[in-house]
C-alpha cells in the first residue's frame, strides 16, 4: 500500500539544513519507508504452534506413511488432489479437473497453471509447475532403474504397499498441463490414492539440481514442495519451523507454522493451557479432564476412521503358526483393557480390519474371550507347556492406543495366564519402525488411519501380498483375489461382498490382533480461527491463524 500524496514531510535528516524543501530521492525513500510500516502487521503475524506429538521422519513424503511425518510434509507439499476440509470429498488442488474413463482404467487430470514451487538453499525455480514434476514424482515410484531412484535409493512405503507399479500400465505427458494414468486393470478408486500425503508433487528441477549436485539424497532433508508453508529449519524432538511460501498460488498465509515437539501427553497438555501453543496433537481420555471448565480452549471430537492392532511376524516362530495366533488373540480380555485405556467409553472394540462405518464391512464377525480354548490352541500347536516371545509396546501415544506400555502390562498379564511370557520392549518412534519393518518383532503394536473412506485403503496397503515383499506380513492368495475384485467393480454391491469374505478369510488366518476404533479429540485455542479436524486426525494449518 502506497503512502498517501498528501502525508506530512518527513522531518530533516540534519537540523543543520535549513531548508524545508524535500529532495526527490528522498521523498522517494519516506514513501518506502511508511509503506514498510504499513506492511509491519502482516509481516509480525503471531505464529502458529503446533504441539506435535512426535518427530517427523523425513521430508520426502513418499518414503514415509505415518501420522506424524504426513501432518509435517501437509503443510509443504501437495497432491494433484486433495480431501475435502473435514470429509472424504475428493477436491481439486494442484489439478483443477480430472476424468476417469468409463472402463476405470484409464484416469486424465488438467494441471492448475501458475503454481510455483518453494525455493531452497542454493534452489531457485525457473518455471511454474508443469507435467514433468509430476512424471518425475511418480517416476521414482513406478521405475526402480529411475536415474534419481540409482543416486539415492529408497523404499517408497505407501506406494510399495499398495502395489502401485504393479497397478499402472503407463503415465502419460499429454502435453505440459496434462496427464494420463493408464491402469493395468481397473480400479474405481485410484483417483483418491492421488490425494494423500505419498502423492505429493516434487520439483523435477530441483530433482536434476541435485542429481547433479550428487546430493540426491537432500530430497528428504530440504523440501522442496507447492504447499502454503515452505520449510525453514528442524531440530529431532525439539522444532520443526516453517514460514509462509511468498508465491503460493492461493491465499498467503498470515504468519510462521512452527512444530513444538513433545512426546508425552501431559506436556503438550500443559504447554496448551499455558498458550505456548494453540493446537495440540490428539490426546488420551485421560488428559480431558485437565481441559474440562477451560473458557480458552475447545475440544474437537470425531469418530475416526481409525484402528489399533498388534501385528505378528509371520516369518518367525512362534507367530508363523495360525493356532498360536489364535491363542494369543483369544486370551486377552479387551473388556478389561478399554476400562484402563479408554475411561471415558468412546472408542469401539475392533473385531475386523477397519471401522463398521465403512462399506464391506462384516458385521458377523465377532471377538473371543477364552483362555481355556487358548491353551487348547497352544497344544493343539506343540506349546502345551507354554512358550516365550517379545511383545513390542508402542512408544508414542495415539488415539486409539493411549498407553503403550499399559496396553502391553495388561496384555503380558492376560497372557501369563495360559502359559505365555511376554518380554516387553520398546524404543525410540523412529529406530521402533525401522526394526520392526526389519522383522525383529514377535508381536508389535501398531495403527492405522484412513482418509478415504474406502476399505480398500485399510486392506491393500497393509495386507496384500504386495505389501509383503519379505514374508514378515500377511499375504493370503485368496484375500489377494478378492480385495483385487473389489477394486476393480464399481458395482458397490459386488465390492462389498468382496470385501466382507475377504475378512473372513482375515479373521480366520488372525495376522492382527485388533484392538480399537476410538474417537479422536483436538484441543484447540479460542484465539485460533478457520481449523478444521479432519476425519482421520490428520492436521492442515492453511489459512489457519491466531486472531
């Protein structure tokens, strides 16, 4: 904003000078200088602080696919499409428009124009985002001989889960705002795949930078995406900092984003109340009641699509076995558990692979308690005279699984009493999942929440054969079969009976002991405006600020 003509001369610089007449020059620079002043309040925005509950992993978001790491890399990156604010809507974003064709195999998307990707140290971009961002985005998940996949080789978790390149026939570059996915067979709902966190869009120019540079692997150390935030400096378990990205294509956001990284609950519970930050990650039932009578903070809550397991090894022994599996699930009284964990009543039980709210779901599905036929189980498998094994207690805390340490005291107790030692272990997020995806494990605690509203996002990335390249997770040919099935009709009834023998067959091979669906709460300060809770829990800090 321009000062106005008719504003008072600036004083002299030197009581020495007379004269009251104002140079050019100078009254070019009082003009700048009160539209500095001006543009103060903007530019002083409070930041925003977030109370994050663990540490990101990286900031490549196709290498990663847990909760954490996708809210960090939310903020800076962005998919050709998105969700809806507080649904499963699939909205346009860095597409305007997208078109799957009648046989479902063939998917064309028109490219927003004018995006411009984040600069970084010693990265400037030349161009606005194009097709080849997006052939090079999915290139290095589709083409394991990709020259930047060579320079720094890596494990693209979702995608790989899912089995994406055993998916797509081809991506096309139809010219420089559009492009074609062509599927191998059809798939009703792979557009949405395209609106989650994995899926965001990288700059292929600063890929070629740094391929050139031979410091491909700063991808994941200095992002670079099209998001409203752009990254500004991260310290492991303490901060993570970001500023706003001064040409993004929507509307420039108010002021800093910064992570305040706190594992413990009753932290982030604290720092809230005593306003160091304005959001906080999800928290326990316990915790509530500190926030209970609080003027300045509100609580969201939502029934989230969501659930919490321990997962067995299947690759080694004992846990490969199907009776001692059974057993280890029959014996533990979740009754007693989500009277410990979940006081105030509103998480749900989970009997099978997602939530009853989603369609396929098989209702004839039930929980068993009964140790009597546990140990029975147990002989039935050479271990009537008990047997030992790790049991790995999540590290961080979740919605649907509070305490981890807890959860397993109760469960090691549940199974002393059918034979069963339990040698409780855990360790730091990052090394937990990184063991664990090593097979380490007998039994570990894990979860999973969903964007989509699809059961197909519950099963394929976690229980498909294609998510098990190392014979650590479950892989059933006939499960394969049927979730393929469901993936590829869009008769909706047909997928649904699909899906609800497919977890039969779950339940009958148990390579999950489920445990929850449970609400999701999000305290919130008064003075923070346009937040919306997402159906997952997930967080999106655009045009979110402190009033």
């Amino acid at each position: 904003m321009n000062a106005p003509l008719t504003s008072p001369r600036p004083p002299s610089l030197s009581s020495c000078q007379p004269s009251t007449r104002v140079s050019p020059a100078l009254a070019r620079l009082s003009l700048a200088l009160a539209a500095a002043l001006l543009a103060v309040p903007a530019l002083a925005a409070k930041p925003l602080i977030f109370c994050a509950d663990a540490s990101p992993e990286g900031f490549d978001p196709g290498l990663w696919d847990s909760s954490t790491t996708n809210n960090a890399n939310r903020q800076m990156f962005q998919g050709l499409l998105a969700f809806k604010r507080g649904s499963t809507e699939l909205v346009p974003k860095l597409a305007t428009a997208w078109q799957m064709s009648p046989d479902a195999k063939t998917l064309t998307l028109t490219l927003r124009r004018g995006v411009q990707f984040q600069k970084a140290p010693g990265f400037t971009p030349s161009r606005a985002m194009n097709a080849d961002d997006v052939l090079f985005t999915f290139g290095r998940f589709l083409n394991p001989e990709h020259p930047f996949n060579k320079a720094f080789p890596a494990t693209f978790v979702y995608p790989q889960n899912m089995g994406l390149a055993q998916m797509v026939e081809g991506l096309d570059r139809v010219d420089d705002h559009t492009v074609r996915f062509r599927l191998k067979q059809a798939n009703a709902s792979f557009a949405s795949n395209l609106a989650m966190v994995w899926a965001s869009i990288h700059s292929a120019e600063y890929g070629a930078q740094l391929l050139k540079q031979g410091r491909a692997n700063q991808i994941n150390n200095q992002p670079v995406g099209t998001g409203p935030y752009r990254f500004k400096s991260y310290a492991k378990d303490d901060v993570l900092r970001m500023e706003p990205h001064p040409e993004y294509w929507g509307n420039k956001q108010a002021g800093a984003l910064v992570f305040s990284i706190s594992r413990e609950a009753n932290v982030r519970v604290q720092k809230l109340l005593a306003g160091e930050c304005q959001v906080a990650a999800a928290l326990r039932d316990v915790d509530l009641a500190a926030l209970d009578g609080k003027p300045d903070i509100t609580v969201m809550k939502t029934q989230a699509l969501n659930i919490s397991y321990l997962s067995f090894n299947l690759k080694k022994a004992p846990t490969d076995q199907r009776e001692v599996r059974e057993a280890l699930d029959i014996a533990i009284d979740r009754n007693a558990i989500f009277k410990a964990l979940f006081p105030r009543g509103d998480a749900l039980q989970a009997v099978s692979a997602f939530p009853p709210s989603i369609p396929g779901y098989n209702s004839k599905l039930k929980n068993e308690y009964n140790p009597a036929r546990a140990r029975e189980l147990l002989a039935k498998a050479g271990h009537a005279k008990g047997l030992e094994l790790d049991l790995w207690a999540l590290p961080v805390a979740r919605p649907t699984n509070p305490n981890g340490q807890l959860m397993a005291q109760l469960i090691q107790q549940d199974w002393a009493k059918i034979g069963v030692k339990a040698n409780i272990k855990t360790y730091e997020w990052g090394e937990y999942l990184k063991r664990a995806n090593q097979g380490e494990h007998s039994v570990y605690m894990s979860g999973w929440s969903g964007e989509t509203g699809d059961a197909d996002e519950f099963l394929t990335p976690n229980l498909s054969c294609a998510a098990n390249q190392s014979g650590i997770k479950f892989c059933n040919k006939e499960f394969d079969a049927l979730i393929d099935a469901a993936r590829a009709t869009p008769d909706a009834k047909k997928r649904q009976a699909a899906y609800e023998k497919a977890q039969e067959i779950f339940k009958r091979e148990r390579p999950w002991i489920t445990m929850a669906h449970s609400a999701i709460y999000m305290p919130v300060r008064r003075d923070v405006s346009g937040f919306i809770m997402a159906p997952n829990g997930s967080v999106d800090f655009e045009n979110v600020q402190r009033k």
